[in-house]
C-alpha cells in the first residue's frame, strides 16, 4: 500500500482497504468521491444525500439479490436504515472519510 493512501474504515476505526477512490487520476472518470458515482460503489464513512438529507453510510453490502447493494446509514437524529439501489444505480456522496484518525 501506498504511504499516505486514504483509507476506508468502519465506524470502530477497523481499516477495510486503501480508498483510491480519492486519490486524483487513479479511478475512472465518475468514480470520484465526492460526486455521484454507482451505488456499488459507495463505501462506510461516506455521507450520502437521499431524500435531500445527509446520510452518515455505516456499512455495505451486495449479498442478498443479485445486482442490488444494500446501504446502511444513519440520519441526524440516530436513525439507522437500510437502502436498497441497484448496484449501478447513482447515488450523490457529498462528504467522504467520516471514520479517518
């Protein structure tokens, strides 16, 4: 790993892997967060905007039907959802490393 690469992590600090998704010129155009890029592609410590509110993304995952990931997030008050999108469907990340230390 790259000294200085971002990192994705949990919300406990645990680190999940490098974040390239943040690193200028390492991904493909419309994979660049913040911006809007395919649900598949959101990670935890993200904040995403659904329904016009700012989401805190806790975890994900794409293990129940096949071609849908499944975000789960909390909203202001404490509330913790799970969205369901298609694993390409777009989804609008507005801030990302909410777990960084």
């Amino acid at each position: 790993m790259l000294v200085g690469t971002p990192l994705v992590r949990t919300e406990d600090g645990a680190i999940l892997g490098p974040d390239y998704r943040r690193i200028p010129g390492f991904v493909k155009p419309g994979f660049e967060v913040p911006g809007v890029v395919p649900a598949s592609s959101v990670e935890p410590g993200d904040t995403v905007r659904l329904a016009g509110q700012d989401l805190l993304v806790l975890t994900t995952r794409a293990n129940g039907v096949p071609g849908h990931v499944y975000v789960e997030v909390r909203n202001g008050q404490g509330a913790e959802v799970v969205h369901e999108f298609r694993d390409s469907e777009r989804v609008r990340v507005v801030a990302v490393g909410a777990f960084d230390r």
